[in-house]
C-alpha cells in the first residue's frame, strides 16, 4: 500500500475540453493497478473510498494499448452501472494481453449514485 505522503503514482492531465492522466509504473501490473486509482481519483476522493468489498475482474485485449482502454472501460462500466468505487487492485495476472485482479473498495447503493435532474 502506498505511503500517503509520497506523490500518487500519476499524474492528472488538464486539457481545455478533457482530461488525462500519465501514469506511473515498474512493471505491467503496476502500471495497470496505478492507471485504475487515477481514472478513480478523477471520479471521486480517494480517501473518501473504504475498502469494504472485493470484485473479481477480468479484461482481454489484442495487445497493451487495446488491453488499457478495455481496463479502463470495465471500471467505468462498474463505477457507474453498480456504484463501485475502488481504492485498490490486487493483481493476479497481467500480460500484454489480459488482465484477471480483485478490485477492493465499496458499493454505493441505488440512492447515493442517482443524478438529480433539473426540470
């Protein structure tokens, strides 16, 4: 686990109409995991998220590049269709092709996620 007065392990791009990230890392299982914990430190406080449940996930691609956004994806897939927010990725596997770990965090229930919508 990471010391937390060292510097996250990426870095958050500003752009006029987006956002990035450059993500830092040793090995493919590292930079996988610190690739998750940016995109969630865009969505929400990582202090704020209590490890609580665990998740197994799973992610091919035809190689690393493909591999990433498919990564990515399947988080977001869970963060916004199940509520999951993750502090951590305990990485199984991981080669230029795929991808099997648990993410460890919480679930929101239905209540705390839903978007109030002006009328």
């Amino acid at each position: 686990m990471r010391d937390e007065k060292s510097p996250p392990p990426y870095e958050v791009l500003e752009h006029t109409a987006d956002v990035g990230l450059r993500v830092y890392g040793h090995t493919l299982p590292e930079l996988f995991s610190n690739a998750g914990l940016g995109l969630m430190a865009l969505a929400i406080e990582p202090a704020e998220i209590c490890e609580r449940e665990h998740l197994p996930l799973s992610v091919t691609g035809s190689d690393a590049e493909q591999l990433l956004v498919n990564w990515l994806s399947e988080i977001l897939y869970h963060m916004d269709a199940e509520g999951w927010l993750f502090s951590r990725f305990a990485i199984a596997h991981c080669s230029p092709t795929s991808i099997t770990c648990e993410g460890w965090g919480q679930r929101r229930d239905a209540a705390t996620r839903t978007r109030a919508v002006a009328v």
